[in-house]
C-alpha cells in the first residue's frame, strides 16, 4: 500500500485575549491509501484542529499552524498542503480530500435543496452540466441508503431526519470520488441504532471505493470494529498509536487504559465497575513541563513531572509516550500519592 497522507510536526495555535492556546503541538503521523485511521480523546485534545489544519480550514486569525508539513498525494503528485496557494488548496477540498462535520444541520445550507448542494460540488470540481449533475446526486442518493432518492432530491434539509441529513453528508463528501474521507465525530448527534448504521454505511463505501478515511472520536466502542489503526490524543500531543486490535488488547498508556476502562462490556460480571478518569485536562495556555497527563496520572512517577515523554515504539506498529512501561496489570505508582481530582 502506499503512503497517502504523512503530517510531521503540525502545530496549531489560537492567539487569544487570555493567552496562545497550544491546540496541536508537533503531532506526526501517516495513513496508507485505503486505510481507516480513527483519532480518538476527550473533547478539546486537538482532534477536529489537528485534521482542520491539514486542510487550511483553521480562521485566521485567531488560528495560525505555526509549524509543520502536511505531504499528501503518491508518487509525482505528492505535495505539502500547507504550502499550496489558496487556488490550489480549494482544488483539493471536496474534490481530493472531503470532510463530513458532526452536524449536519448546520453544514448544509437550510435554503437550497439538496439536490443543489449535491450538484454544486459535481459541476464545480468535476464539469458536469447541470443535467449530468443531477442524475450523478441520484446515484449518490440511493448508494447512500435514501428511498426513493429521485423524488428528494428537491426537498430541503429540514424536510429530513438526523440520521437522513448525515447520509446527504456522506453522499456529498463521495461526490468527487475522493482519495480522502475525514469524518469528523459524524454519528455523534444521533441514537445508537442510526450511529450502527452511519458506520456500517462507511465501511461498506470504503470497500467498494476504496478511499482512505480519518475518523474522529471521543468514543472507542464506535472505532472497534472501522479503523485498522488508533491514535490516542491528550492536550495537542499522541500519547499512542496501534493497530486496533493491540490497541483493545495491551493498551500501554495511562490515559489509554482508562478510556477503556470507561467502555460497558457484555463479558463484565457484575464484579466488574466502569472506572473514571479523575481531574480534568490541562490549561492549553498554560500547559505543564512534564507530561500533560501527570495531574490525572495514578502510575506517574517524580520524573514524568518536569519531562514530557517522547512517542517511541514498544512492539512493531504499537509506539507510546509514557516514562513507565504501563499494562492493564501495572500496580498504581508507589512513588508518590494517587493524583488527586484537579478542581
């Protein structure tokens, strides 16, 4: 497989009255062509700015990506997107590389029909007329799963459900026959039924097509059986990166592990506790010296507070960022108190 997509050492930052925001700090990583890569954390570890940046979607100001290259594309086609002119970045969204939002009600435009919304990015990228344009939405339509899809192609969003809204999404984002898919928390609006649904829509189109996709997520039970590799995000940093399948059986960071000790399972006994994550994240103006996790940390120890681990393999395609080698079976620290909750 080849390489698609490799970002070294993107960094992201928010000038704002309050002080610079650290959003994504000097995060590397890759995808091959057709491979699901799922980025998963807490809500403001840099998941969304990280892959926003990729696509010079970040306003400016307050945003800036102050560092970093981001080369996408194989052989002779292989570019750093962040040195493209805005003609040719505009070339690339929608047409290369596609992005389905978390909301669809307010990606789509309430006052045009989805048949335009659909056609407008056909007629733009690729030259159809407004008659090719048209029937091409059809197809999109019923690839996606919508009923008679002819008959809605005049109606508007709002003349949708959630569930129905994302699939239009999802229909627009294929329009072009993209390279690229990043879906950014896509089923996070919707109930569990219509969220089993949205993903196995996506894998079915990822097989056929044969597209890559970026999928992001703040819930590991949805990634499981989608993506063929995990990044963990905290803070603007990967504190992990494995195949799925290590990742779910011999999680080697802190922060890891208790996101899945979070996740209810169908073999749990009734001895068995959903644990929590104590404390809360970081000030992303003011991050620490040390590790970012060290607050919440219950394995850390004295260095982990003045050096901020560097991600380094443990095992083939399995790479960590912690001072300790941390197992599921690791006791908690003796070193030094349990982190107490940060208030």
């Amino acid at each position: 497989m080849s390489r698609l997509l490799e970002v070294k050492g993107l960094e992201t930052r928010f000038f704002t009255q309050d002080g610079v925001v650290h959003a994504v700090n000097g995060i590397n990583y890759h995808l091959d062509e057709g491979e699901t890569l799922a980025i998963v954390g807490e809500s403001g570890c840099g998941k969304s700015v990280g892959v926003m940046s990729l696509l010079r979607l970040i306003p400016m100001p307050p945003g800036k990506v102050t560092a970093g290259q981001v080369w996408f594309g194989t052989g002779d086609d292989r570019k750093d997107l962040l040195k493209l002119s805005d003609d040719e970045i505009r070339q690339v969204r929608g047409n290369r590389i596609a992005m389905i939002f978390q909301d669809p009600m307010t990606s789509l435009n309430p006052v045009l029909t989805i048949g335009f919304q659909i056609s407008e990015a056909l007629m733009l990228h690729l030259g159809m007329d407004k008659e090719k344009a048209r029937k091409r939405a059809v197809e999109l339509l019923e690839l996606v799963g919508i009923p008679r899809a002819a008959e809605r192609l005049d109606d508007y969003p709002h003349q949708f459900s959630g569930g129905m809204r994302q699939r239009v999404m999802i229909a627009m984002g294929l329009s072009c026959n993209p390279q690229l898919l990043i879906a950014d928390e896509p089923t996070t609006a919707l109930d569990v039924t219509i969220q089993a649904q949205i993903a196995d829509l996506v894998k079915r189109l990822r097989d056929e097509i044969g597209m890559a996709i970026i999928w992001i997520t703040h819930d590991l039970g949805v990634v499981a059986g989608l993506a063929d590799r995990v990044i963990v995000m905290y803070a603007g940093f990967i504190v992990e990166e494995a195949q799925v399948k290590e990742l779910y059986g011999n999680p080697r960071h802190p922060y890891t592990i208790g996101l899945l000790g979070s996740l209810p399972r169908l073999d749990a006994t009734r001895e068995h506790r959903l644990s929590s994550i104590e404390g809360l994240p970081p000030d992303l103006i003011d991050l620490p010296k040390g590790c970012p996790f060290y607050a919440r940390c219950n394995y850390r120890i004295e260095i982990c507070a003045t050096d901020n681990p560097r991600l380094e393999p443990v095992a083939p395609g399995h790479k960590v960022a912690c001072h300790r080698e941390v197992t599921r079976e690791t006791p908690y620290t003796v070193e030094i108190e349990p982190a107490e909750v940060v208030a």
